[in-house]
C-alpha cells in the first residue's frame, strides 16, 4: 500500500539532537520518489528545511484507519511554483502495518450538521472525533437508532484560523441516554473522500500537539 497524492503524509526526523514530528502532503508520485510539500513542525508552527540524504521515518493512514509507516531519504528538490521535496519511493514491501493502532481519537467540540433522511435535519456539537468516526450530543427527539445512515457535515477550525468543512456518510455504532433529554450517538464513518478525511486527521493531529502542551 503506497501513499497516495493528496495524502497527509507525517515524518519523524532528528534535528538539533531531537526527534520532531512534522506534517507534510503528498503532491506527487513518480517511479523513483514520492513528492511531499515543504513540511511543517507543529510544535514550532515553522517550516522545516530539509537536508539532501536526510533520513526520515514516515507514516499514513488509510481510509479504514490502518498506520502505515516506512524509512526513506530524501534525495533532492523540485522547484515549481510550489517547491517539493523528493523522498526515495519505497517498496510496497519496505511498507509495514501497525494493524494495533487505530485513528488517533481526541476529545473535541465542533458544530455538527445532521441530516436524517430527506427532511428532517439539526445542528450538533461532538463530543469526540477521529479519522474513523465522531461521538456528538443532540437531543432525544431525534429519531436515531443503530445502524442508521446519517448525512453529515463537520466544521473544523485548525490552529491560525483557518476553517474547513469535512462531508461525510456515517453509520450509528452506538446510542448512549445521559441525560432526560439528550443521548449520545457513536458514530463512524462509513462513507468519506480522502481529502476530507485527511482534514479531520490534521485536525485531530493538532489538537493532539495542543494537549500535551497543557
């Protein structure tokens, strides 16, 4: 399983006798490399300059929440309007899967647009989300039970302002009361492109750096 373009792409790498973590996306593929845009060092919000036969470990997610990871070089530079950096492709078989580790879950509050069917729809916020489902309060009078199709569309809000919306289908894992007049509904993705589901794991990814500087 190779990346693929368009794909979050993150990468471990030593820099001044430290691991940093850094995230970058895939802009392209060719039969030697793996194109990936300038990274970006969450921890220092800065863009990070990488070396020629620098060696990095890098890892994706999959759509059904697989972690796939592999060592690689980076070999050179491409200069477009968009300056890219060459990673040595590697073989499908250098690719290994961490089957234990699911999406990264992170406990989160953002607005929810529901649609059930083709009439009745309501504003919610999550309780939690992941690259593979979300967990959002709304009030009982909902009628929403297991299995259920719902037709969603989620506001994320990333570190400097900037805003994007997730589309998705998602079935209903789980419906939890907590209270008199509201329950809980566990849900996972059923249905969602690739891109928006790299955005809801960006999101989760920064949110994740947020916590462990609290």
């Amino acid at each position: 399983m190779l990346p693929k373009i368009n794909q979050m792409m993150y990468i471990q790498t030593e820099a001044d006798s430290e691991t940093v973590t850094l995230r970058s996306r895939v802009a392209d593929i060719d039969d030697v490399n793996v194109y990936i845009e300038i990274p970006l060092n969450e921890k220092s919000r800065k863009l990070y300059r990488a070396r020629e036969g620098e060696e990095m470990e890098l890892y994706f997610f999959t759509q059904d929440g697989v972690k796939h990871l592999f060592s690689s070089s980076v070999t050179g530079f491409r200069k477009e309007s968009v300056p890219l950096i060459a990673i040595r492709k590697p073989d499908p078989d250098q690719i290994t899967k961490d089957q234990r580790r699911s999406f990264l879950r992170v406990n989160a509050n953002l607005e929810l647009a529901v649609k059930i069917g083709d009439k009745l729809s309501f504003v919610a916020v999550t309780e939690d989300i992941s690259g593979g489902g979300v967990s959002f309060l709304c009030e009982r009078r909902w009628p929403i039970g297991p299995n259920d199709v719902l037709s969603c569309w989620l506001l994320l809000s990333y570190k400097g302002g900037s805003i994007a919306h997730a589309k998705f289908e998602g079935e209903v894992v789980r419906v939890l009361p907590i209270e008199p007049d509201k329950h809980l509904i566990m849900m996972r993705f059923q249905e969602i492109s690739d891109s928006d589901q790299q955005k809801v794991i960006r999101y989760c990814f920064e949110r994740q750096l947020d916590m462990r500087r609290e």
